[in-house]
C-alpha cells in the first residue's frame, strides 16, 4: 500500500503531458504569487533600505569569506534544523511539515516526469512519497490542533477558520491528506479513487495557486531575514538596537556607574521574564 505508484495508475486515464503541464503550472502559480507579494509588500525594498541602514551604522566591515559562513551557518541552523524555535514541540512540528513537503513535492515531480506511466518505478520513491505526506500531516495536523498561538493562549477552537492566516496550512494539510486518501482508495477503485484525486486536485491548486494571499511566501523570506540579521550582529549595527553587556563586566560598569550604585557588582540574574512558562491562562 506504501510502495505503490499513484501517478501510474492515473496515467490509464490522464496522460503523463498533462500531469507535467500541471506540475509546471503549480510551479508559475508559485513564482508569480511570491512575486506580486514582493511587489505588494515591497519585502524587496524593505530588505535592500535596511541593508543600506545598517552599513552607515556598522562598527566594522564584515568581508565576503565572513559572509559566506554566515550564510552557511543561516542554512544549517534556521533552514535546515529549524534553531530559532525555542519551543521543541512547535520545532519538531515545523521539522515534519517542512521535510515532509519537500520530500512529497519533489517525489511527486520525479514519479511524474520520469515514472507517470511506470507501475514499476523505484520503491523507495514510492515509498518516499507516501513518507513526505505523512510527516506532512503528522507535522501539520500536531500544530493545528495543539500548538497554534490562538489556540494555546486564546482559546480559539480548533474548527475555527482564521482567513488568510490559516491558508496556508490547511492547504497543506487538504493535499497530504487527500493525496494519501487517493493513493490508498486505488486499492478499491471505483468512484471512491477519483473522488479522492478531485479533492487532491482542488487542495494542491488552492495551496500553490493562493501564495498572494497565504502565508506560502515567507519560507522564502524568513532565511533571507535570518542572514541579514547575522550580518547586522556581526558588523555590530546590531539593527540599530542596543548592545548586549555583561552587567558584572568591569569595563561596564565603569562606562555606567549607575550599575553597581543600585545592581552591585555582581547583579543578580533577572530570570526568564515572558518565558518562565507558557502563556495557557486565558
């Protein structure tokens, strides 16, 4: 049931040419939606004037060696393992649904371009593919559930559809579920299959074709906001914020003697503050 092609089954009625059109038409549904929101929200300009700011302010010059590591190190910890998550559940959440996309998409892509109308295609592709869609929904449904900030502090139900914040999720949610419904309902055929396809069908395009109007754009922003993040702490522009002192630094104290006067001169650690534990009281 796991090691089943579903594409090949769908190519004795639906040719591999069409399924290639949609996958490329999913493909510039995407870069168009993430291109009007750039344009909307000008994330664009925003991210180039920023830039430009923290340079006048910069305390030293971060050369491009330094630069590439810190990409590098941007990749690793907030793409690939997801760092800035401080809550583990809601980064192991975050883990499944976004390997589990792209393992999904990208064994849809390969089973459709190179094994539409193959019964025999590689069973760990096949098995791959199902893999993708369950981390999906594992990832997917664990965060819709339990751990949306609404849900966990606000007491919003679960049931209850947020718009356009809530689309992105539950269009990822629709297409793993009823791709998973449709590849196991092949074992029946019948209606039962098509209707199940119909409904992958429908959930893919509203996920891939709504990117203006969900949430789908800022996986594409959110490493380029860590990198420039790390670029501002390294060339000590810090984004204009204040420095991070050692309150018990001699060196700190003596540049602001008000410290000691009222702290000492060892001052006390002040504690988690907002983060001592979570917020579950309303």
């Amino acid at each position: 049931m796991l090691i089943n092609n579903p594409f090949a089954e769908l190519s004795a009625f639906l040719s591999p040419g069409v399924m290639k059109g949609y996958v490329v038409l999913m493909v510039l549904l995407v870069i168009g939606g993430t291109l009007l929101d750039i344009l909307h929200k000008q994330s664009a300009r925003y991210f180039f004037e920023n830039s430009k700011k923290a340079q006048k302010s910069a305390k030293r010059k971060v050369g491009g060696g330094k630069k590439a590591g810190l990409a590098v190190k941007t990749v690793a910890n907030e793409v690939l393992t997801s760092s800035e998550f401080c809550n583990s559940r809601r980064r192991l959440s975050h883990l499944c649904t976004m390997y589990g996309f792209v393992l999904f998409v990208v064994t849809s892509a390969i089973l459709i371009f190179s094994y539409a109308s193959n019964p025999d295609s590689p069973v760990v592709l096949n098995l791959l593919w199902h893999l993708g869609a369950i981390l999906l929904c594992v990832g997917g449904y664990w965060f819709w559930f339990s751990i949306r900030v609404d849900v966990a502090s606000e007491g919003v139900k679960w049931n209850q559809f947020n718009g356009r914040g809530d689309l992105f999720i539950l269009g990822l949610l629709s297409m793993a579920t009823f791709g998973l419904l449709w590849s196991f309902s092949q074992l029946i055929g019948g209606g039962i299959s098509l209707f199940f396809f119909a409904l992958f069908i429908l959930s893919t395009t509203v996920l891939f074709g709504s990117v203006y109007w969900s949430k789908f754009a800022h996986m594409f922003f959110k490493p380029a906001a860590a990198f420039q993040k790390k670029v501002a702490q390294a060339d000590g522009s810090n984004e204009n914020l204040p420095e991070d002192f050692d309150l018990s630094d001699p060196a700190v104290q003596e540049r602001f003697p008000d410290i000691p006067m009222y702290m000492g001169k060892n001052p006390p650690n002040m504690g988690l503050g907002i983060k001592r534990e979570a917020p579950r009281h309303f």
